[in-house]
C-alpha cells in the first residue's frame, strides 16, 4: 500500500446511534433499540423484530436515500471549520456502497439510481460517483479503491459512503428462508421453534471522507491514517457445506497488517468484528484472530458494533471504519484498530487504522478502555 490516505471526517447513524458520538456511546454500552416490524411476520404469524428508524416512510428507495443525505450531511458538520473549507474548494469523487441486485434481486425498484440522484448535496462537487455493490465487505473494497484513486490525483477528497435499509418484505423473507433471521419461528415436529441464532435486521448510513497525505500533514484536522486495507476470497460461504475456517478473512487481515507495520509498527489494540449472531461469523472470527494473535496488543479488545445497531449488511463496514476512525480521534491511544469484515458472499476484508502523527518508533502500547460511567 502506498502512504496512507488520512480520514478527516466520518459520520454514522442507526437506530440507537443516530450521531457518530451517540453511535460510538451505543457501541460501547451495548445499547440496541428493536421494534416489532409493522407489517411483515414470519410463518408462525408472529412479528419480527428488528432496528429501524421511526416508520413515517415504506421501506422503499425513498427512505434510503434520505438516510444517505443525513449522514452526508453530519460528514460535513463534522469536519474542522479549515478542513471543510479546504474541501470545498477540491473536486471530490463518490463512493456509493449498495446491496447487490444481482445477488439480492429483492431490492426496491431504481435503488441505486434514487440513492444516486439524492446524494449531490451542495457540500461536495462530484467529480465522479462509483457505483459499489456487494455485501457486508464491501465497503473496504470500496475504501481500497478510493486510497488507490486518491495516490494517483492528491488533489482530490474521496468520500466512501454506505447504505442500508434491507426492512422490506422480500428482503425479510430471504433471510428467514436461508434460516438467517433471529427470533423466527420455524415449523419442527409439530411445533415452531424460534430461530436463536441469526442476525437482527437493521438499517443505518455511514460516510467516510478521506484525503491522501503523511501522517505529519494535517496533524490537527485528521481523525485517522488508513494504513492498511485488503480483500480476499473465501471457498467456503454460510451456504455451503462443511465450516468455515476463515482463510479468506485471515488472508486479508494479514495482508492488511503487513500494509500497516510498512509504516508504523504498532500491535493491535482493539478487533472490530461484524459478528451478528451467526454460528458462521463466530467460526470465521475464531479461527481468524488465533492466526493472528502474534499482531495483538497482550490486552487486545473486540469491539462487536452489531450488538447495537444490529446487521447493517452493505453498510457495516464503512461503518466499523468511521466507528474505529472516530474512536482514534477521541481516545488518542498510539495502538491500531484492525476491523474485520465476512459478506455472504465470497468477498472477505480486513483494514487498519492507526492515529495520525502516531510514530513509528513509539514505545508503550496501550489498549483503548472504555471511560468509567
């Protein structure tokens, strides 16, 4: 990887966490907010329950691309008053991380195109909008390409932004039909047995902006360094048979790290994971981090922001970047935040982030510690 592009604004919003500080506070006190869906039940006739914003709109294109303006808005309220006027004036390219319709063909109609069209808010100039589909990895892709673009035109802020709204009735029913959706009835002998694994349905937006630059450029405006970030193939999907070992994920994660000490060779300190419920993601993790315990802090955290805003699909990533970036920004602590990410697809990705102006040559390293309440 080439010199790190530096995070200088990220914003998130679900449910419990409607701003990125109150998402982070949601994070870290485990505090999801469910609802019982108000239209859609499973087959025993029971409501599901899921995390959603207030139903004053359907869960159709509409709702999403109002949750894509919100948090690019919160992006730009929560840059410093010289890094938004420097951004102003740059010509800057999208990133638009959405669901894959091929893939997922439950989708609202003209999704992508009503995302697309709401998202050219006056902040921000786009250059260029790329369209990137996939699941719950897809977000680091889309962060490799944007690190990519910005090493080849400097003069540019890339902006990666994630949406989710999967709340509609087909979206729900493919996941209770893949024995995917938590607290779902299903008929056994004679009688239904909720599902107890599985994931919580949510919806939320998530926005990172990005410029490139060394660590010692904007020591005062950066939230964080990307310093690594890479994907890779997983053979064996939720939908196969036999377990999953996690080689995808730990091919990504070590390729990540190795990005990341070319630059400041710290340990990590704190494992975000999209964990959600599901013995495959448990799997996933569990044989990933034992391969790479040597690259952990002896006090090494997981942080699991499903806990809180429960599955963001397409989003989750972006929003574990923007959740990991402002987390460096507030609790400058010189150790690295690897975050984790396994798609239903094969797609598996993994990316450090590390403080800005952190050495590389620095002593103690210290693991992030939730405040005292």
């Amino acid at each position: 990887m080439s010199a790190p592009s530096i995070i200088v604004s990220a914003a998130c919003t679900f449910p419990s966490g409607p701003t990125i500080g109150l998402a982070d506070t949601a994070v870290r006190t485990q505090l999801l907010l469910l609802q019982r869906h108000p239209t859609y039940t499973n087959r025993a006739g029971n409501p599901v329950r899921a995390s959603f914003f207030p139903v004053d709109m359907p869960f159709n294109a509409p709702r999403w691309a109002a949750l894509a303006t919100s948090v690019l808005k919160q992006l730009v309220a929560n840059m410093t008053e010289g890094t938004s006027t420097q951004i102003a004036s740059r010509p800057a390219r999208l990133w638009l991380v959405l669901p894959d319709g091929a893939k997922q063909p439950d989708l609202p109609v003209d999704l992508a195109k009503t995302v697309t069209d709401a998202v050219h808010i006056e902040a921000f100039r786009w250059e260029q909008v790329t369209l990137c589909l996939g699941g719950h990895a897809a977000g680091i892709a889309a962060l490799q390409d944007a690190h990519a673009a910005l090493a080849r035109d400097a003069s540019t802020v890339a902006v990666v932004l994630g949406v989710e709204s999967g709340l509609h009735h087909a979206a729900l029913a493919l996941l209770e039909m893949q024995s995917l959706l938590h607290g779902a009835d299903r008929a056994y002998r004679g009688h239904f047995l909720s599902n107890s694994y599985g994931r919580i349905p949510g919806e939320g937006a998530a926005a990172i902006a990005l410029t490139a630059g060394h660590a010692g450029d904007t020591p005062n405006d950066g939230w964080a360094m990307l310093l690594g970030a890479a994907t890779a193939d997983e053979p064996i999907t939720h939908a196969s048979n036999g377990v999953c070992v996690g080689a995808g994920l730990t091919q990504a994660s070590r390729n990540a790290i190795a990005q990341a000490r070319e630059h400041a060779p710290n340990l990590i300190g704190s494992v975000i994971a999209d964990l959600n419920g599901e013995p495959y993601r448990a799997d996933q993790f569990g044989f990933t981090v034992s391969r790479i315990a040597e690259s952990f802090t002896p006090h090494w955290q997981r942080v699991t922001p499903p806990l809180a805003s429960a599955d963001l699909n397409a989003a989750s990533a972006v929003a574990h970047v923007a959740l990991a970036a402002y987390r460096l920004k507030r609790f400058p602590q010189i150790n690295h935040h690897l975050v984790l990410s396994s798609s239903d697809d094969t797609l598996r990705a993994a990316a450090v982030l590390g403080h800005v102006g952190t050495p590389s040559d620095s002593g103690e390293i210290q693991a992030w510690r939730s405040p005292s309440m």
